[in-house]
C-alpha cells in the first residue's frame, strides 16, 4: 500500500528516481558513517581509546563505504549486493549489541551490594548503554530493505536460486516497528544523559513527550493492517515533531558548547553537550518518513 498516494493521491503522478529500498540502504550507510564519528567523539573524552574500542570507529565509516559500493554493484547484479550488503549489515548487528553489553558491563558494580551492582544512577552516569545499539537498529534497518519483497505488502521476500521467506509481518509494517524501536532507543538514552542535569531545564522534556509519541504512534501503525488516512497524517506529524526537535535540539547543543562570546573551542565540543546525538531524532523521523513511499523495489517498477 503506497501510503504517500493515499494521503495524497497526485503524488503517484511524481517518479521518484529511487526505490525505497534503495533509499532506505542509503540511510543505513549514511548512518554507519555518522555512528562512527559520534562514537568517535564519544570515545575521546577518556582522552585515550583503547584497542577494542577502536572497533565501532573504524567499522563505521568502512561499513558505510562497503554499502554505498553495494549500492553501485546492485544496478547490474542485485544477488551480489545483497549479499555483500547483508553480510555487513549483520556485522552491524553484532558490533552493536556486543557494544551495548560492554557498556552495560563498565556501569554495573559487580562488587557492589546485593541490589546495587546496577542502579539507574550508574546507567545515567556511565557509558550509554542504548548508543551502540544504533548500530543493530540500522544493521535491521538495512537487512529489511536488501531483499526485494514480491508481491508488495505480502511479506513474502525473494531469496537466492528462485527461494522465497515468507515473513510474519509485511515490510511496511516491519519499518513501523523498526522506527518504534529506534525512537524508543533515542529518546531512552536523551532520557538518561539528560538527567545528569537534573532536569533543570524545563525545555529537555520536549524531547522525551516528542520522542514516545513518535514511538507509541509508530508501534501502533505497524500493528494496524490497513491505516486510515488520518491514521497516517498523526504519524507523519510525529515524524515532522521528531525531525524538528532534532534540528532543534542539535543547534541548542552547539550553542552551548560555544563560549560566551560565541567561539569555537574543539574541547568543549568533545566533552560538552554531545552535538550530533540529537540529530538522531531527525534521523528516525525522516526514516520514518521513508517507510510512507511506495513499497515496490526497483526490480519491480521496472518489470511493470
């Protein structure tokens, strides 16, 4: 179902040169990068990066590279990418969920007492337990777009050597849920850096209401079989609400990594207000955007 047509239907007159599959793995490679440099910057403010945590750096922006070269080799032979691009994207998975358990690990006090080896103090103050898991969110993200589902909307996708997986849920649907779960990651881990404030600022609870309405809007969307269209014009204005505080939210940071006369001081933007870590809102909003075009893959545009 081409949810932007029916929200509004002189759309379907537009071509729109990528599929959203297409754009969908461009994200994800986008946002390999982008996770790189930001746990770069994060991993800096130790002032030494040891060994292992060089890993999600470097995987990064190669991942990235790799999936934009996938990108170029599907034109010609889409079996190869996908492949090339799966086995990356499930690299992601892993690098991010063993990423979440080392950071679990460094805010847990295993010496400490009965009930008190894991308090929400030491998550709000060690390493952000939910950050690395970006990087299984967009590895998800990228595996559900890699293969071409046909028909549309039935969850039936095309494997290698003429096999098909039929899946529990339609790809449409599955995107809802990813941009839920992502969302629900966002604003969890704005949540716990924001309360190293102590919430004094009563503008930081902007992004925690913004960020589970967008995540409880989502996660009903991708429960509900055959949307309305004011159903779907709630979602696109929890996705705009996520993109704008996003925005927002990242230009507020780097005022306030600036001096007061407004200089840049390369410091302070290292172990200040985290610049780039708003900008994940307007990431999954405009995910979340994506997931509204129309669902056919490039393969099958061409072949109607």
């Amino acid at each position: 179902m081409y949810h932007l047509a029916t929200m509004a239907p002189p759309i379907q007159r537009i071509k729109i040169p990528l599929s959203r599959d297409q754009i969908m793995l461009l994200m994800a490679a986008i946002n390999e990068i982008f996770l790189g440099i930001d746990i770069y910057l994060a991993h800096s403010i130790s002032g030494t990066i040891v060994p292992y945590e060089w890993i999600p750096i470097i995987f990064g922006p190669v991942a990235g590279a790799v999936l934009l070269v996938a990108g170029l080799i599907a034109i010609k032979q889409r079996e190869t990418a996908t492949i090339l691009a799966t086995l990356v994207l499930l690299g992601s998975i892993i690098v991010g969920v063993l990423g979440a358990y080392f950071h679990l690990e460094r805010a847990a006090l295993p010496a400490g007492p009965e009930g008190e080896s894991l308090t929400v103090r030491l998550l709000v103050w060690g390493p952000p337990v939910l950050g690395p898991l970006m990087f299984a969110m967009t590895g998800l993200l990228g595996i559900s777009a890699a293969w071409v589902e046909d028909p549309p909307d039935s969850g039936r996708l095309r494997l290698l050597f003429g096999r098909t997986l039929r899946l529990p849920l339609p790809k449409t649907r599955a995107y809802f849920l990813i941009v839920s779960l992502g969302s629900l990651a966002t604003v969890l881990s704005a949540v716990l850096d924001h309360a190293r404030t102590g919430y004094e600022n009563g503008w930081l609870w902007i992004p925690t209401v913004v960020g589970v309405f967008a995540t409880v809007v989502a996660a009903t969307m991708g429960a509900i079989e055959r949307p309305t269209r004011s159903d779907l014009w709630t979602y696109t204005v929890a996705m705009l609400l996520m993109i704008l505080t996003g925005v927002v939210g990242a230009a507020l940071h780097v005022d306030d990594n600036l001096t007061s006369r407004g200089a840049f001081v390369a410091e302070r933007f290292i172990r200040g207000a985290p610049f780039l870590a708003p900008l994940l809102f307007a990431n999954l909003g405009s995910l979340g955007l994506f997931v509204l075009l129309d669902p056919r893959s490039e393969t099958l545009r061409d072949e109607s």
